[in-house]
C-alpha cells in the first residue's frame, strides 16, 4: 500500500493493548489505541480508519454495540477479538458486520497476518475470482455488482458485509463446481483451514438467511 493503514485497537487490557500497539507499529501501521466504548463510535465514523480491531468484553458499549453502531457508516474492516469459544459470539459478530474474529489467547504474528490480509482483500479478492468473469452476475431475481459489492434480490438491495458479499462472489462464480470448506477459507482469509475455524460455516448460515425467499 502507498499510505502507511490507520489501524484503531479498543482494548481495555493494558498489557494486550500496548504489545499490539508496538507491534502493530514496529510493522508499518498507523495505531491508536482506545481503552475503553465510550465515545469510540464517534472517532471510528469521524476518522474512517482502514481497520478497527474490537474486543467484544469493554466497558461501556461492548465490541457488539460498537460494531453496529459503526456499521452502517464506517467503510473500513471490523475484526472482533474475544476470549469466548461460544459459536454464539461468533455468529453474532459476523450478523451485525465484523469482518473477521479472532479468539483469545492472541499469536501476534498470526494477528498481523490476517490484518493484512483484510487490508488487501480487494485485490486478493480480484486475483482468485476468473479474471475473464462479468462484474455483474444475474442468476433469477439475484443481481451482483462485484466493484460496488452490492446484492439485490427482486429488485431490493440487501445488506450484507463485505465478507459475506465475497464469498456470495465466489459461490456464484462457481455455480456448478463443490467448493469444499479448506478452497473457501483460504480464498476468502489467506489461510489454511484448521478443521476448527467455522467462520465459513457462519457466513453461508448468514447467506441462506439473507437471500432465501
């Protein structure tokens, strides 16, 4: 990238939010650091940072609130970080618009990995998905534009997160191909599947919700 990412860390243990904080430097990113909910939605919307790493326990507003709160008005990634294991967190991370989520006890390097890896998810995106393919895709009443990253289904425009979008993207440019769980993490997230992860599993759960009539 030419610009150096601005990234915002709303951590409220002090020890996990400077070694991010140092770390996240000493590797070319722009960090500010938030130790608590209050008053962060606010500065997320007004400075538009490129990603947002939110703990899902804060005080004051809580990584959920936060995420909706944003969501509707804030362009850049959400990764949540959340020292539960409960599919429930997980899931209801992803429905209101986290980008991504990571569970406690935090590797930094595996961190940064994927940090990048939403930071650069539109061009990754574009270098997986068939060069030659339309930028639009109709199938019935759903309509796809991959530039604007917009779903309709008769004619109405339904909302959905980038994530969610991509991997709509990838499934229909697919139609008659099985892709199989390890080819679509690892399309959508640069890493490879751990037989654990279910965050594909929850945005196809997500997906059937949204586009099912």
């Amino acid at each position: 990238m030419n610009k150096q990412p601005k990234l915002f860390i709303v951590e409220d243990d002090p020890k996990l939010r400077q070694m991010l904080a140092d770390y996240f430097s000493s590797n070319d990113l722009l960090v500010t650091c938030f130790e608590d909910g209050e008053s962060v939605a606010s500065s997320i919307i007004e400075q538009q940072p490129d990603l947002v790493i939110l703990d899902l326990m804060l005080p004051g507003d809580d990584g959920l609130s936060i995420c909706r709160q944003i969501r509707n008005e804030f362009f850049g990634k959400v990764m949540m970080l959340t020292a539960s294991d409960d599919d429930f967190d997980h899931v209801a991370a992803l429905e209101i618009g986290a980008d991504d989520f990571v569970t406690k006890p935090i590797r930094p390097r595996v961190l940064l990995a994927r940090v990048r890896m939403l930071l650069r998810r539109e061009s990754f995106d574009e270098e997986k998905v068939n060069s030659s393919a339309s930028q639009t895709i109709k199938y019935g009443q759903l309509r796809l534009q991959q530039q604007r990253k917009r779903c309709e289904l008769s004619g109405k425009e339904i909302t959905m997160t980038d994530s969610e979008f991509d991997l709509l993207w990838l499934l229909a440019n697919s139609p008659d191909q099985a892709l199989s769980r390890e080819a679509l993490t690892l399309a959508l997230r640069g890493i490879e599947y751990d037989g654990l992860d279910r965050t594909v599993d929850n945005k196809i759960v997500n997906l059937r919700k949204k586009v099912r009539r």
